[in-house]
C-alpha cells in the first residue's frame, strides 16, 4: 500500500510543478509590451520570407514506365 501513495504524491508533485511553470511562463508572455510582440513577429516574418523555398521534385513518369516493364514481362 506504501507504494501506492508514494505514487500518488508524486503524481500530486508533478501536476503541481506543470502547473507553477505554467504560471511562470503566462507572466512571462505578459510582460512584453504590445508594441515589442509586434517587432517581434515583423522579425520573424522578415527571417522567414528571407528563406530559400525547395525546389519542387519533377512529377515521377518513370514509375509509370517500370509498370509497364512489370506487365509486360508477367505475360511472358
């Protein structure tokens, strides 16, 4: 039975440590200014717009020939 509540009031601990960094990290957010949240995201913006985009892969029309092969060496 001792294990038990050992378990549970360890269970306890971590809900109530999840819970205190929630709180933590909320004042955090809540600190920044309106005005530094939008600098903030204009920077981020203007970091992802600057990115190249990948190149888009050819269709793949060999696939469609190697079918072909498949078939055709079956009915042999």
């Amino acid at each position: 039975m001792n294990v038990w509540k050992a378990l549970g009031l360890a269970g306890m601990v971590g809900v109530a440590a999840s819970g205190a960094l929630v709180v933590r990290s909320e004042r955090k957010r809540r600190a920044y200014a309106p005005d530094e949240v939008r600098d903030q995201l204009h920077q981020r913006f203007a970091a992802v717009s600057e990115e190249p985009r990948p190149a888009v892969a050819p269709p793949l029309s060999r696939g469609k020939q190697l079918i072909g092969k498949l078939r055709f060496s079956r009915e042999r």
